[in-house]
C-alpha cells in the first residue's frame, strides 16, 4: 500500500484538468479568433483577472501592450499570427495589461490546438519576465554609459593629441572647435581673455562649420568672481566655475543685461540652444579665457558626465594657450634681438651688398642663424655667414656670442679665413655655450673701386657659396670645406682656404640651410632648385634678386633663412 502513496495515474477520471489546475504556469486557451476560453488558477494571478471577467473577450485587445503601455495594432500581434499560421512560436519582451492597470512583461510560449489537421484554437503559456527586462534595462543602460565615457575619453585623448602638435592659438583654437563639433556638441564658441581686461570671441563653429558671424564679439570682464553678474560665462572667467544648464530658456534674453552676460545669453538665443556647458581654459589661477558648447536637442542634454568631459577639455586648452602665449612671447625676443644684431650693411666702394633675414614659418621655432659684412683693418671687406645648432631663444643667444667674437678675431687678425676660424673653433668650448655651428668666412680682397677682387673663404661645415657668372651660368664653389665648429681641434695644418677670382658682373650668394633643406626633399634638390631660381633672376637689382629668392622658399620650411649677396660692379 505504501508503494501507492503519492501516485498520480494519467488514467484517473479528471487527470488533465488537475494538471491545467495545479500547473504553475499561466495558460490561456484562445478560440480561432483568438477570444479567450480559458484561464488557469496561475493566469488569473498573474493576470490579476478572473477568468469569467475574460472569457469571450479578445486576448488581443484585452491584453497586448507596448512597452509605454499603448495598443498594439492587431497586424504586428505574434500570437494572432500563430493562428493564422498555424505554426508554434515563443518570444521575448511582451508586455501583457493587468487587471489593475499595471504593465506585466512576459516570456511566452504559443502553440495551436488542432483536431483532424484543422486548428480548433491556441494554448499560450507565458512567464513573468520583470525581472529580465529590468536586468536587461540595467545591462544596457551600463553599456550606454560605458560607450558614453569611452567616447569622451576618447575625444579628450584625440583633442589633447591634435592641440600638441602647434604652437598657434588660433590654429589651436581653430582644431579645437571643429573637433567638438558635431561629436560632442552642435556649437562651440572660445571666449579669450585680453590684455585690456576684456573677453574677445575667437572661434565659433556650429552644424556647417566655422561661423565668423559670431566671431570678433567683445565684453568686458568683472574684476572678481560674482561681482557684478552671475552669468556662466562670468563664473567661468572670474571663479574658474564649469557650468552645466540643461535646460536653456528659448526666450529671447532680457534688455539691459550686462556686456558680458548679453554676449553669453545672447549667443545661446541666437543658436537656439536648448542645452550648454560653460567651463573655464586653465587652472584657477591661471584662467585665460572660456569655452561654451551647445546643443539644440531638446531630447539630449548635457549631463554630469558632459561636464567633466567639458571641463577636462577646458584645462587641457587653458595649458595649450598659456604654453602658445609664452611661445610667443619667447619668439618675439629671440626675433628682435636676431634683427638688432644683423649689423647695418657697409658699402664698399663699387661693390653692391644685400642681406635678408626670414624668421621660420609661425608654429616652428626661432634658429640661430646669422649674417655679417664689415671692413677688415687691412681694407679687405669680410663676408659672414652661419648657423648656431638649436631652435629656441639658446640658439639666438649663442649666434650673438659667435657673432661679437668672430668680428673681434677677424679684425684682429688678418691671416687667412681658415686661420681666423680656427681660433673661433679654439675659443667656442671656452668663452660661449654653443655647442655646434657651421659657417662661412670670406674675405674679397682687391682695391673696392677698381678692382681687381679676388674671393678667400673657408667653410665649417656650410652650405656651398654660389657663384652667378656673367656669362649667364652658376656654379657652388666646393673648395675650402672643413669640419663643423665644435667637433674637435683641427690637426695638422688646419682649416683650408680656397680662392676665386670675381670677374666684373658676377654675384656670389652666400645662405644657410633654410633656404634648400625642407622636409620630404633632400639636399642636392634644393641646391638645384635654388641655382634655377637664381639664374631666373639674374638680371635683377640686387635687393629684387633677393626678394625673389625668399619668394620660392618651397611650403613646409620649418627654418629661418638668412641670406647675404655680394655683386661685383661691371666695368
């Protein structure tokens, strides 16, 4: 007998609609037309619905909701399509509505009832999915937040990488703004602090790229923090305070606003924006202007995230600008002094001199190249050209050490050239702090009237003179090549000199490296192209040749070029 206990026989009068009654899952059985015929104790639970209360009404209409909780038209419905079919299904995400106006999200499972091959109605087995669809909900809404921050990681990476590679505040600026727009915003505006206590609008760049229209826009800026006015843009110049407004009011803003809040709201108004950051370029102490990024979608506004993304970026600018200022700054001295030192040209009788200095291209840094022309005491005229190694305000320094020796040797002495730099060479490790130079010396000998003039020079490891002849060819005068100075002492006799007569009408150019080396091109290229342009232009004055020599200085010379030219009188 008790092998018996717990028994449940299929043959038992009653078996099946015990099942039905005990399952644990939700059954509903539809009809053909997909009206309701019967409930299980689990649906009306989880239905929150008596089964008499639903049966003959349409499961469709009754039950079957979108997630918001709105009516799903009849043509998108799984289950009524299972009828017409004929064919099981299952799915995901359904959302069914309960009895007490709750949403229910389910997991079901469909499958008609058939007799003789013909179906007679539908079994629907369905789960409470709630709690799924919320990890669902959660998961994704981590994966949107991941993606999010990986995106302005990366847009913090890339501008912080692109603003690195120049020296340049507008063309800074300028990189800045189109790489906000549109990847993290659809406007940006940069405000910069001027030297006069006003803010001036610098960059401007919106859905079709730079806008100049909003562009050139003054304020002046409260002296301190909330002195005057509460403005983001005045908390973002005056307290170093990053800004979030996610919602901007589409009014039009109000007359007799300050300056500087009028530049601000004005702005927001005019772009219609609906959401925007403020944030401060730099440190606190060091605030050199603002940024303001906007967006028009009401749907996205900036969040927390945004902000610091934005603000991250601010300091970031803040230190590029401060770094470009200082630059400049730098740059303008070493400039001046280079052009104070580049002594006024002699004139030597007959003899025609001209010289030019061009400082490298903006974004490169100040060279240490030089050229000099003055009368020996022995009534020859000496020739000077050259290049301290180094691109900052050292090399231009070290250039004026080499510059103020190299004449007191020359004067002193009036051997040969090679004789002259050898002691130069003797003297740098000791009295300056240049590491290495090349340089020139010539000395043109021959009365400057008359004639007849005959060209001495050394090299130190420069750039060959070239020499125009008045039968129309030029040629580089290759003798008299030594060693850079700073390499050693020279043994044995010393640096060569090399000699060359000047025929009347001939014209030697002496350069540095700036005007034939440029990136991508080597060095016999640009000596060649430099002989072309030269005998282009050799029937020109001498300051016109000149000219035009700095004229074909190819794109992408990262160099300064000084350049000195010597014309012999014709007869």
């Amino acid at each position: 007998m008790g092998d018996d206990v717990g028994r449940w026989s299929a043959d038992e009068p009653g078996f099946w609609p015990q099942v039905v009654e005990r399952l644990g899952t939700a059954l509903l059985v539809l009809d053909t037309a997909g009206r309701v015929v019967a409930a299980n104790p689990a649906a009306e639970r989880l239905l929150d619905r008596a089964t008499a209360a639903m049966r003959g009404a349409d499961a469709h209409d009754l039950l079957h909701r979108d997630a918001d909780g709105n009516r799903v038209p009849r043509n998108r419905c799984p289950l009524l399509q299972v009828l017409a079919d004929g064919k099981g299904a299952r799915g995901e995400g359904g959302t069914y509505l309960r009895g007490d106006g709750s949403l229910l999200a389910v997991s079901w499972s469909a499958s008609p009832l058939t007799e003789d091959g013909a179906v007679r109605g539908m079994a629907l087995l369905f789960t409470d999915a709630t709690g799924n669809r919320r990890i669902h909900r959660e998961r994704t809404a981590r994966t949107r937040a991941l993606e999010d921050l990986n995106e302005r990681l990366s847009l913090v990476a890339e501008i912080t990488d692109v603003l690195g590679q120049t020296l340049e505040t507008d063309e800074a600026l300028a990189r800045l703004v189109r790489l906000l727009v549109p990847r993290l915003a659809d406007w940006a505006a940069v405000d910069l602090r001027t030297g006069s206590g006003d803010v001036h609008r610098v960059a401007v760049s919106g859905p079709e790229g730079r806008d100049a229209g909003f562009e050139g826009r003054h304020a002046p800026v409260p002296e301190a923090a909330g002195e005057a006015e509460d403005s983001p843009l005045a908390r973002a110049l005056t307290g170093g305070e990053s800004v979030l407004a996610q919602r901007v009011a589409t009014v039009a803003p109000p007359v007799g606003q300050s300056p500087l809040t009028a530049l601000h709201s004005g702005f927001l108004h005019a772009v219609g924006a609906s959401s925007a950051v403020t944030v401060p370029l730099g440190a606190e102490d060091r605030i050199t202007g603002a940024l303001t990024v906007v967006r028009t979608d009401p749907a996205h506004p900036f969040d927390g995230g945004d902000l610091e993304a934005v603000g991250d970026v601010g300091r970031r600018v803040g230190l590029v600008i401060d770094n470009t200022r200082r630059y400049g700054r730098q740059r303008a001295v070493a400039e001046a002094m280079q052009r104070n030192l580049l002594a006024p040209l002699p004139r030597p009788g007959r003899l025609r001199l001209a010289a030019r200095y061009q400082p490298a291209p903006a974004g490169s840094q100040v060279g240490g190249d030089w050229y000099d022309a003055f009368a020996l005491k022995d009534g020859a005229l000496a020739l000077v050209i050259g290049d301290v190694v180094g691109h900052d305000l050292t090399a231009a320094a070290g250039m004026a050490q080499l510059h103020g020796i190299l004449r007191s040797l020359a004067w002193d002495h009036t051997g040969p050239p090679g004789a002259v730099v050898d002691r130069l060479d003797a003297a740098m490790p000791v009295i300056t702090t240049v590491p290495l130079a090349t340089l020139v010396l010539a000395r043109v000998e021959g009365d400057p009237d008359t004639g007849p003039w005959t060209l001495r020079w050394t090299s130190a490891g420069h750039p060959p003179p070239l020499l125009l002849s008045p039968d129309g060819t030029a040629c580089y005068l290759e003798a008299g090549q030594g060693l850079l100075l700073g390499t050693g002492p020279v043994t044995g006799a010393g640096r060569p000199d090399a000699t060359h007569p000047l025929e009347p009408g001939s014209t030697l150019l002496l350069y540095t490296d700036g005007l034939v080396e440029t990136p991508g091109s080597d060095l016999d290229t640009g000596l060649d192209r430099l002989r072309r342009h030269v005998l282009a232009h050799a029937a020109e004055p001498l300051d016109t040749l000149c000219d035009q020599i700095l004229a074909h200085v190819p794109p992408g010379s990262t160099d300064d070029v000084a350049l000195l030219a010597l014309r012999v009188p014709k007869p």
